[in-house]
C-alpha cells in the first residue's frame, strides 16, 4: 500500500537507517507520515531533525543493534538512539508518549524531509512533562 505525502510516496513497511548503513530500522507507517515535527528542545535544537512518531511495535532494528548508542539527559525518561559510527540520529522513545517513537524522516529511504512543506514546530522547552 502506498500512500502520497508531498511529492513522495510511502510504502505501510519502510526502511530507515544511517548515514553509513550500520543500522537499518523497518518501519511500519499505513498512514505514511503522520505529524511531521520539529522540536526546539536542547536537543532536537542541535540535531535539527524532522520527526515523525511510530507506537513502540512499530518500529524493528534489522541491522546493526550493536551500532545503535543511546544518549539520556534531564529526567533520563527519553531515550536517544544514534548510529556510534557516523552519528546519525535514528530515532527515540518519546518522554510525552513513551509508548511512541520518534524516528528521523531524513533517515527513511526515498524520502527528502524537504519535501514536506511547512513543518510545526513544537515547544519542547516548555514540555508538557515538566508542568
């Protein structure tokens, strides 16, 4: 099944992975890319990715789980997956919705983040969890 999201298609299964190829993540999207983000936290600040989220089963490493490093900061609740090779930023459990991951739309295959046109921005100084 394919689904039409600005100029790309997106398959319901999609491989992401990093920039070297050391890790390979299998994506389950029937919807293609719902809620495309940015985040102005510290983090997401300095890595400048487009997010997307996908629930906890939704998301598969089929290469390169010894590759993946995670990164924690603040409360230690988010966890930040990257590629300890070229240190790509795949994905991450979400501290609002830790049932969900985030994961980088610039790592799915064929697809140019770019072309999603405008992107909301959340306000992830403020979050929501620290209230």
């Amino acid at each position: 099944m394919l689904k039409q999201v600005g100029k790309t298609l997106i398959q319901a299964k999609h491989k992401a992975s990093c920039h070297c190829g050391s890790v390979e993540l299998e994506l389950s999207l029937p919807n293609g890319i719902e809620n495309p983000r940015r985040c102005d936290c510290s983090i997401c600040r300095r890595k400048g990715a487009i997010v997307g989220s996908v629930n906890l089963d939704g998301i598969r490493v089929v290469k390169g789980k010894e590759f993946l490093k995670l990164y924690q900061f603040n409360t230690d609740t988010a966890q930040h997956f990257f590629c300890s090779n070229c240190g790509i930023y795949t994905h991450h459990q979400r501290r609002s919705n830790p049932h969900e991951y985030g994961f980088n739309i610039g790592c799915l295959e064929g697809v140019n983040p770019y072309d999603l046109g405008d992107v909301v921005t959340n306000d992830g100084v403020n979050h929501p969890t620290d209230r």
